[in-house]
C-alpha cells in the first residue's frame, strides 16, 4: 500500500474515534436522563403512597369529631 493510503487510513481512523468519543457522551448523557426521570417519577409516587392513608386518616378523624357535635 502506498503513503496515501495509509494517511487516508489514519485520517479515518481519527474520525472513528471522534465518533465514538460523542457516543460514549450521549449514551452517558441519555443514561443521566432516564435516571433523572425515573427519580422524577418514582419519588413522587412513594411519597403519595406514604401521604394519602395520612390524610385518609386525618380526614377520617376530622369526620368523626364532627359527627361527634351533632
């Protein structure tokens, strides 16, 4: 092979490697966002599951102390 074809061998090879280092970001950077929405997503639902029978409960008692009155 002649010193053309290797230069152009370098040249390709240098893109490649460019090529994969912007992979390797956007994997990265799309792994960083579906964790940031499955935090997003599943905080607020344990939080609700935690939440709600509190204020049934609260709610509940409001009730009876009303009924209570009458």
């Amino acid at each position: 092979m002649d010193t053309e074809t290797w230069k152009k061998l370098a040249h390709l090879e240098e893109k490649v490697d460019a090529i994969y280092i912007s992979v390797e970001k956007t994997r990265k950077y799309f792994l960083g966002m579906v964790i940031a929405t499955v935090v997003a997503l599943v905080l607020p639902i344990l939080g609700l599951m935690f939440a709600i029978p509190s204020f049934l409960s609260s709610y509940e008692q409001l009730s009876n102390i009303e009924s209570l009155e009458f």
